[in-house]
C-alpha cells in the first residue's frame, strides 16, 4: 500500500467529504470474491441505497485495484434505468466503498434457484430492457462482459436492471479486446478462440451472446451448453456446433430471438439493439414506454422477505473479524493508536492509507450542479424575452451603442 492523498476529492451537499459516517448500516445482503453488500440509509435525506465495500489488503493481494478504479471511473459516466446507478464512491483504510441503487427484488439466479418458472413474456422483456442498456453502453463505447442472471437485478416492480462492471471495458475507436475475460459457461465463441489466438480480437457483440445464453437459462432453468470451468476449448468447440435445445413450451418467436442471439459467428448475431427489435415479438414493445417502465412485467419479486441468501447477514453478523457496523468504533482505536505513535516518535509516518488513483465521487453534488445550471439557463432566458418584449424593435439598445 501507499500512503497517498487523494487530489480527486468532492463535497456533499451539506460541505462535507462523503464518507462512511454518512450512512448508517442496517443489513448484508450479498457477497463476491473480495467485496460485500450491504442495505445502507443515507443519514440527511433517509434514502436507502446498497452499499458495496471492498477490502484493500485483499484487492492488492489479487492484484484487482486497477479493476476497482476503473468500475467506478465507468459508473460514474452512466445512468439508465436498466443499469444499477452509482451515487457515491469513497474510501477509509480499510475498504473502498460503492454506494449504488438499492434493488430489493434479487438476482435473476436466485429466483432461478427458487425455482421460479419465468414466462415466455417475461423473458423477452428482460431481454429488450437489457438491450436497451447494451445500447447506451456500446454507444459510448464500453463492453459489459459479464452479463450472467447473477448480475442482472430485480427492482420491486420486476424490471431488471444491470450490475457489476468489475471486468468492463473501454474500447477506443477501431480496437478489439484481448483478454479471456468473463463467466466461462456466459463467454462468447469469439472470446474462447482469442485465448487459444486463433483471432485477433472481439468486440461489442460478446454481450449479446452472453444475453443469448443468459435468457436460455432464464426461461429453460439450465443453461444451453453445459460448460464448466474445466471444460476444454475442444469440447466448447464441439458444443457450439450442436443444436440448440428449446423447451417444447417455448413460444417460436422466442426460439427465433434467442437463435439469432446465440450464433457463433459474431457477423451473423444480433448485437444491434436496431437489429433486435425489427424482429416483430420483440419489436411490438415501444421502446419509449419500455424506458419509463411502462412495460408491466409478469413476474413480481415477493416483497414480504428478503430476496436473497440469509446467510450473508448471519456470516457479516458471526464470522467476520471486522464487521462493518463495527468499523467506525474500530477506526477511532486505529487512528488513537497512530496518533499515539506519531506523537512518541515525532513523525506523522502510518496516516490513513488513502488511494490517489480512486475516483471519490457523489451524484447528488452533480445532479444538484445540474439543477442549478438549469435554472440559471431558464433565468437567462426569461432575461432575455423580458427584454425582447419591453423592446421589441431593438432600437433602445441600438440608440444606446451609437450614444
């Protein structure tokens, strides 16, 4: 680690750095490879919000701070309403924090696992609300490359939404992507092939396929390729090359869609969302009455519990060494410690260890920049006609250049 202080710090509204005091924790809800998720409520204006942290011993050990700075650079650049939003980002000692939209209504794989039987209905609308986020996406000119049930997020009303751009990308014009990144059993032809260096590279249709393979498993219960992490390149060959398997319930204009998605050659798939909705099952959707969420789906999470694995908050509560809720307690002893330290040995040497790289951001401080700059355009074009109409010639201003 080293000990830097940030240069790219923001206010909050009230003139305070946002920070970890300014949330209060009420309970986990879910957990990846070094980060967790937690329910948060802002403290000023009572918003609820969820709340991922990371640890940053366990980010430089797996070498993924790099992936962290450039999620949020990502995030902090977007918002749709079929992605999850950042709000705020910020770090102590310990974490880096993301502070994003709050989903209650679970991932599709819970449900999946919960044994819900999505219908044919349901399925084509997540896939136009998720196209509907790869457009936006693409049009600025970032790969997902994760797309998987775990990622996609139900709000209460059962739209989804897109989460968890650790592994995105940002292409510049004319580039291709490389790297075998992604979920193995959700990664596109084109991306196993790059591995094995039988291509030069892969673009923005690898989403597309991952949607493909995600909605299959959606409607079907199980995926279309039975690829695991041991599965070798000669056998995810053959598999591609096999007829796709539909449920004999499926309706044929889904089959249609999810064919065109899961083609193995990237020219051949649809990965425009121009091109997805020219097909009539999907095109008969109004786009602008998708984006306001007009579109009522079929399936609605339960809203009498939690959806999603109790055991986070029974680890976060009983196995953790270093429970959130316990962090601001825990910090307060760190830092007397050092102050204890730096006083005995005359230096200031062990100050809270802080990322310069880490983008600190806070949307409430941009929407209310907006709001203002909004208004000031609106005044100044009051200004103006007020002019207009107490002159309309334009004979006083005239008269006053000459004098």
């Amino acid at each position: 680690m080293g000990a830097f202080i940030s240069k790219r710090k923001e206010s909050s509204l009230d003139g305070e750095e946002i920070s970890f005091d300014h949330f209060q924790v009420l309970r986990a809800i879910g957990k990846g490879s070094f980060g967790k998720v937690c329910i948060v409520q802002k403290r000023d204006s009572k918003q609820m919000f969820a709340m991922k942290y990371m640890n940053k011993t366990q980010c430089e050990a797996r070498d993924a701070l790099n992936n962290v700075f450039r999620e949020i650079e990502i995030l902090a650049s977007l918002n749709h309403p079929f992605l999850v939003n950042l709000w705020f980002s910020f770090q102590d000692s310990e974490d880096m924090f993301m502070v994003v939209d709050l989903l209650l209504g679970g991932d599709l794989r819970y449900h999946v696992q919960q044994g819900v039987q999505f219908s044919d209905q349901d399925v084509r609308l997540y896939i136009l609300e998720v196209a509907s986020a790869l457009n936006y996406l693409h049009a600025r000119n970032i790969i997902h490359r994760d797309i998987k049930p775990d990622n996609l997020l139900l709000d209460e009303e059962g739209h989804v939404h897109l989460t968890d751009f650790n592994i995105a990308t940002v292409l510049r014009s004319g580039q291709l992507a490389t790297s075998m990144s992604g979920t193995k059993p959700y990664m596109a032809p084109e991306v196993f092939e790059c591995a094995a260096e039988t291509c030069e590279g892969y673009s923005y249709a690898v989403d597309w396929w991952s949607l493909g393979v995600t909605a299959y498993e959606v409607r079907r219960g199980k995926r279309p390729y039975d690829i695991h992490s041991n599965t070798s390149l000669h056998e995810i060959r053959h598999m591609f090359l096999q007829a796709l398997k539909f449920s004999p319930d499926c309706h044929p204009s889904l089959v249609h869609v999810l064919s065109r998605l899961l083609v193995v050659s990237p020219d051949k798939r649809i990965s425009r969302l121009e091109d997805l909705v020219k097909i009539p099952y999907v095109g008969t959707l109004d786009m602008e009455t998708l984006l306001q969420k007009k579109c009522r789906p079929n399936f609605t999470p339960p809203k009498d519990h939690l959806n999603c694995d109790p055991t986070f908050e029974l680890e976060e509560m009983i196995i953790e060494s270093r429970p959130l809720h316990k962090k601001k307690k825990r910090l307060s002893k760190q830092k007397s410690i050092k102050e204890t330290q730096s006083s005995l040995s005359g230096t200031t040497e062990g100050e809270a260890l802080v990322y310069e790289g880490m983008l600190v951001f806070n949307r409430e401080q941009e929407e209310a920049r907006k709001v203002r700059e909004r208004r000031e355009q609106e005044w100044q074009a009051e200004l103006e006609e007020s002019m207009k109409m107490s002159d309309p010639t334009g004979h006083g201003e005239r008269q006053g250049q000459v004098l």
